[in-house]
C-alpha cells in the first residue's frame, strides 16, 4: 500500500509562476502539470495558472512544496488516497465499496419511493425503512448507463440483473435485492434491468482511530453526520473483534452526509447513509472481467483496516 497525495494551488500570483517552486521543490514535469487558463468575466478578462502535483505522501518533497506554498500566501487543496497491491486487495478481510457517481441519479423520495420513520431518529431520519420498490429518475440514467455498479443520489446500490444473479448462485449472505424501476417526467414507470442491494447486517461502531470527521453527528442519535476528512485517505478502523460475525455484504453503523439543518419536516430533510462494506469475494464477482468492464465498474473496492495490524 502506499498513499498519493495531490496538491494543486493557482499559481498566477507568485512572482516566476509555477516554476518558481517546482524548482526550488526539485519538481519535474514527472510530477507536476502546470495549466494556463483565460478567466473571461464580466468582472475581468485576464489569464490565470495552476498546478497539479502528484507525489508519494512519504516523498520529502511535499513538505518542500506545502512550506513554499505557504510562504506566497497559499493556501493548496490537498488530496490524499490510498493505493492498494492486488494482494492486499483480495486479502482484506472487507472492502468499502465506493460509488464513483453517486450525486448523478435521483430517486426515493421525490419519485415516490416511501418510507417508514416510525423507527428513525427525530432529528436525522436514521433507522428509517424503505417500505417500497426503489423509484428513479428515468433522466438521470442516461448519466449512470454505462456504470456497473452505481449509486442514487442518495447512495442506495444498484446492480445489473446479471451481476445479481452471479451473486446469489454463488450464495452470498448478508443482502437481499429488490426490483427497481425508473419514471419519466410524465410519470411513466417502466421496471429496470437493475436491481437494489438491500443490507441485512449491521457493523458495530469502527475504532476511534478511523479517518472520519465527527465534529458534526446528530445531537440526537450520535449515529450520524459522519463525515470523511477531504484531505486523507479513506480509513475505516475496525478492532479484530469486531468482524466476528461479518456477512459477505455488511453496513457500517455509521450514518454519513452533514446534518441537515433543523428542518420543519423531516421528510424534507437529507437523509444520511450507511457505507457498504463486502468480502473480497463479492469484490471478485462484481469486478469487471475486461479493461472495459474495468473502465465502467463504477465504484471503487478500499480495505478496512484492523487495529495494529497493517494491511
Ligand atoms: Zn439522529
């Protein structure tokens, strides 16, 4: 495993440009991309620069380039992600499956998906049930088609009926699936060669030592508006303990998404949600068998780590 960190900063205010700290960085072209773009306004018309670094995060560099940056005045976005070997991929003992459009498809409530709240929490909605077939915006598939795996708006799983049926002949436990279907503009309502993954097992709660921002959780339930740290990498820490009676499909308890601000009605609310965590071998089944299928998989498959064990 080794973590890329990506730094990227306007350039356009520092005396020499770019170059001036890529040089004194020791930064290359290998490591670097530098943009000009035009600003064109009706306030300005001018032309603007950044860059783009990529480094290994243990890299002496970054520190060189953060230091440089911050005297100019900069304040760069920095990006961090964890990249894993095939290995410890298929020896992790879960993996995050995370949707890579998952603000692309409506659907739920607006489409008339409903719900039962009797269970959720007052202020956050957690807990609450779907009742119904999952409903999504038809507008909104052209952006997902391609995707094998992908996500509603409100990060709930669809599958391809095929991807579906390989997972229940090779008797995959913790989740059931349900049929979909999509609604014109109109109110047309056709059924979807996709299905919904519905997951039965709840985690217990991660470690503390998981990367998460929790600066902001329902002061109600203290289950949600977990939020990931922008500028690390995606960690979940679970104890040994914890994954005694993990399923092949299993949900955090952990609800993400900021806390919606007191709403009148919850209905009205964003609801949060649970992250799905799969064994390697549900990984394998949905894993894209072709560089194409690859191109198009859709989500991302990231180890859950375990408490002083590394990956
Ligand atoms: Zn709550």
């Amino acid at each position: 495993m080794k973590t890329i960190i990506e730094i990227r900063f306007n350039t356009s205010n520092i005396p020499g440009g770019a170059d001036t700290i890529l040089s004194l960085a020791q930064c290359g072209n290998d490591v670097a991309k530098k943009t000009e773009y035009e600003i064109n306004s009706f306030f300005e018309k001018r032309m603007s620069s950044r860059v783009e670094l990529t480094l290994d995060n243990n890299d002496e560099r970054v520190a060189k380039v953060l230091a440089l940056a911050a005297t100019y005045g900069i304040e760069p976005l920095v990006d961090r992600h964890d990249v894993y070997t095939e290995d410890e991929l298929q020896s992790a003992p879960l993996l995050v499956l995370r949707p890579w459009w998952n603000r692309q498809l409506g659907g739920g409530r607006l489409y008339g998906t409903t719900y039962d709240l009797s269970k959720a929490c007052p202020r956050c909605a957690s807990g609450v049930r779907q009742s119904s077939t999952m409903i999504v915006d038809s507008e909104g598939l052209r952006r997902i088609e391609n995707a094998r795996i992908a996500a509603t708006y409100d990060e709930e799983i669809l599958l391809h009926d095929v991807d579906v049926e390989r997972l229940l002949a090779a008797g995959v436990t913790g989740a059931s699936f349900w049929p979909v279907q999509a609604k014109t503009k109109g109110g047309k309502i056709s059924e979807l060669r996709r299905q919904q993954m519905f997951v039965e097992y709840v985690m217990p709660p991660m470690a503390p030592s998981s990367l998460l921002n929790r600066t902001k959780l329902c002061p109600m339930c203290h289950r949600s508006g977990f939020m990931h740290l922008s500028d690390q990498p995606l960690r979940y820490m679970y104890r040994r303990e914890d994954l005694a009676n993990i399923q092949d499909v299993n949900a955090t308890w952990e609800q993400f998404s900021e806390l919606s601000d007191l709403p009148e009605d919850l209905n009205k609310a964003r609801w949060p949600e649970a992250n799905v965590l799969i064994t390697p071998k549900v990984m394998n089944l949905l894993r894209g068998k072709t560089k194409k299928e690859a191109k198009n998989q859709g989500c991302d498959f990231i180890p859950i780590w375990i408490e002083d064990e590394k990956p």
